[in-house]
C-alpha cells in the first residue's frame, strides 16, 4: 500500500468526513493497531492480577497499592517521556517500549506459573508497565496529529480511545474466562493467571513489531535545544500562560483523581458485594468497554460540535452521578448498567479533552503537554489511597458513593471558577 503524503493526507482532512476517516490514512492504521493490542494487554492484566491479589489477600487496599505502583510513574517519569517526545524521533520511542513490557510479563508468568508469585512481584511488573507508560504514551499521542493532521483530530483521538475501549470489551471477558476455565472452581489456582500473562506479553510483542510498518519517524520539529531541565521549564511555563489548556489539564487530573477509582476498586465490589466470580468481573468490565466504545464513536463525529466547554463539565459531573448510582446497586444487571453509563460518560469526556488539547498547542511543544496529560493521570492514587482506605474500613458501596460525589462536586465547582473553558466552542484555535 503507497505511503500518503501530507497533500493525501490534506485532501482526506477537508474532503472525508466519514466516521473512519483517519483510519484510511496507514500510518495512522498501525498505529492504531499498536495502541489496540497493548490495550488488550493492559486490559487483561487489570483482571488477572486483580483477581490474584484479591484472592491472595482479601484486601481491597493491596489492589490500591498495586494500582498505585502502576501509576506513581506517571508523575515521576511523565515530563521526562515529553522532552524525550520533543527531542527524539517518536517512531523507535514508541517500537521499544512495548518490547520492555513483553519482556515483564513474560517474566512475572514464568513466575507465577514456575515459581512463587508474591503481591510484591505483582507491584514490581506495575512500576516497570506505569514506567514504559509514561516515557512513550507523550511521543505515541504526540504523533497523531503529526500523522493525520488537524482536522481529523478529534476523528483520530476517538479511534485512539476506541481501542482501549475495544480491549476493555473483549479483553477483560477473555482473561476472565480464561482464569475461570482453566481453575474449574478452584479460586486459589494461579495457573490461569499465569496463563494470561504469557498471552498478554505476547500481544505486547505484536504491538511493537506493528511499529515496523509506521514510515513516519515523528521527527522533532527543532533538532537544535538546550538542555533538558530548561526544555521542562519552558513546558511548565507555557502550560501556565495557556489558561485553556492548563483548565483542561486541571480538568483531567480531577476526573482521574475521583472518576478512575472504579477500576481498582471493582474487583472487590465485583466479589463482596455481587458475590461475582473471574468470568462476571470479567462481564462487568466488558459493560464497561460496550459504553465506552459507545462514547468514543459518538467522539468521533464531534469535530463540529459546539459549546465544547460545557460538554466537558456537564458529562464530567454525570460521570460522578453514574459513579454513585453505582454503588447503591446490589443486582449484576443493574450494575452492568451503571457501569456502562460510566464508561460511556468517562470515554467521552477524555477523548473530547484531548483532542482539544492537541489542538491548542504548538507542535513543538505537544509531546511536553502530553506529558502533563500523563502526570494528570498519575493523581489518581491521591484520590485512590483515602477512597481505598475508606472501603477497606467502611464499605466497598462506601468508597464508590464518596468517589463519585466527589467528582461530581469538583466539577460544579470547577464550572464556576474557570471560565476559559466554559467558553471553549469548537476547540480549533481560530474559535
């Protein structure tokens, strides 16, 4: 298949406004591979190591702490994925990075299969996955925009989205199952665990060599710079004189803080309060990836909406109302339900966010403010410790209903008090 050149990809910007435009253009489309099988990796591993942990030890504060061990990177090695972006050709960042991640699953299913997995083998292998994360995520979403250009942001953002929503759908039902099929009722069998792993390194394998066949490098728009201390300041500084983009940023932060809870705390609901087992844990999460996938396909079309401010707040403060209808509901279907409506709602405000990101900032800079994107997501433990804290002593329900209001309260408040993205319209900077 022929390369397209930036005049094919300008034709298809302003001539296809179809709903898989950006998928058309073929870098893009192994990109987008990529990004699907390590989503599938991803995916699977939440369910299987939180189905272990919980079952080695009962405690809805170790699925927090591996969580945490996973995420803590993003703020400690996220700026420094962003100068890396804007410094280095993305292309190799982006082909060596899930190789690392292969590699550690590989090693953490020998050793659940082989050896004596430990809950602390299961926070090492989430440090060095959060790790990889955060120094390539910035140079893999920085080179959207390079590829597909502008106008098929918000087209490309959504598909980026869908792929991790297309995991969640299947990938967490297939780990499920997978652990369920191969224990045959045996809740204290890791064999199926570790048979995930093997499966979820490999996918991890598959995503890196998709990279071989992406023909742009992501070349960094200044070569020339000086050093990488001054590059971070200068992301910090522009991230403050840019009140649109640092509200949205702040935006993100808030939402993963409270929002994302859901994701380590299910599988204690899942068992404590559904009395659910791996295959309907992984059933649930499945519900979850049907409403997001949902959200990120309307996403794709939003190119022309208007009023994107508002949207913003008001999908992010029902994300905190379908959070706490969550935890009020005792029957599977109903929380099947809820957690759709969640993933719908989570989806839809992040890919609507990001994309009017990348669209307000200078090309030099994106792969700094992806950075800080990822850092945003690292502040999930400071909600994620105390929510955690509050279900192992109080209740499971509990936790998910403070989470959940609390979002929905941070972002009343937040509507209020930042008035630049109430009156974000369109999202291109011309609006």
């Amino acid at each position: 298949m022929p390369q397209l050149n930036d005049t094919n990809i300008d034709l298809i910007q302003h001539e296809d406004r179809s709903l898989f435009a950006s998928l058309k253009i073929r870098d893009y489309l192994f990109l987008w591979i990529g990004m699907t099988t390590s989503a599938f990796a991803m995916n699977m591993q939440i369910v299987a190591q939180g189905w272990l942990v919980y079952e080695m030890s009962g405690s809805a504060l170790d699925l927090a702490w591996v969580s945490l061990a996973q995420t803590v990177p993003n703020i400690i090695f996220s700026l420094t994925g962003g100068v890396i972006a804007d410094r280095f050709p993305k292309k190799p960042i982006i082909g060596f990075s899930p190789m690392i991640n292969g590699a550690a699953s590989l090693t953490m299913a020998i050793i659940i299969i082989f050896g004596d997995v430990t809950f602390w083998d299961f926070v090492w292998v989430a440090f060095v996955n959060g790790t990889v994360m955060a120094l390539s995520i910035p140079s893999r979403t920085a080179l959207i925009p390079e590829v597909v250009g502008e106008r098929l942001m918000f087209n490309a953002i959504a598909y980026n989205m869908t792929a991790w929503n297309l995991a969640r759908i299947l990938g967490p039902a297939l780990a499920g199952f997978t652990i369920a099929i191969i224990a045959d009722g045996d809740t204290t069998s890791s064999f199926g665990v570790g048979l995930v792993f093997f499966i979820l390194s490999f996918l991890y394998f598959v995503s890196g060599v998709t990279v071989l066949f992406i023909h742009h490098t992501g070349k960094p728009v200044n070569m020339a710079r000086g050093s990488a201390l001054k590059d971070v300041s200068e992301g910090i500084r522009y991230l403050f004189n840019a009140p649109v983009v640092g509200g949205l940023m702040l935006l993100t932060g808030i939402s993963f803080m409270f929002g994302s809870t859901i994701n380590a705390l299910l599988p204690a609901f899942n068992t404590d309060v559904l009395s659910g087992g791996p295959d309907d844990l992984g059933l649930l999460m499945t519900g979850m990836g049907v409403g997001a996938i949902l959200g990120s396909l309307t996403a794709a079309k939003t190119s022309s909406l208007r009023h994107k401010g508002y949207w913003l707040l008001s999908i992010g403060a029902s994300w905190g109302l379908a959070l706490t209808g969550l935890a009020f509901t005792w029957n599977f279907f109903q929380a099947m339900f809820a957690i759709s409506v969640i993933g719908f709602m989570s989806t839809f405000a992040m890919s609507m966010n990001r994309s009017v990101v990348q669209l307000q900032v200078a090309r030099y800079m994106r792969g700094r403010i992806m950075s800080f994107d990822m850092m945003a997501h690292g502040l999930m433990p400071l909600g994620l410790i105390p929510i955690g804290y509050i279900a192992q002593t109080t209740s499971i329900e509990a936790g998910l209903a403070t989470s959940g209001s609390l979002l929905f309260v941070c972002m009343v408040i937040l509507g209020f008090m930042m008035p630049k993205i109430r009156t974000i319209d369109t999202g291109f900077l011309k609006n």
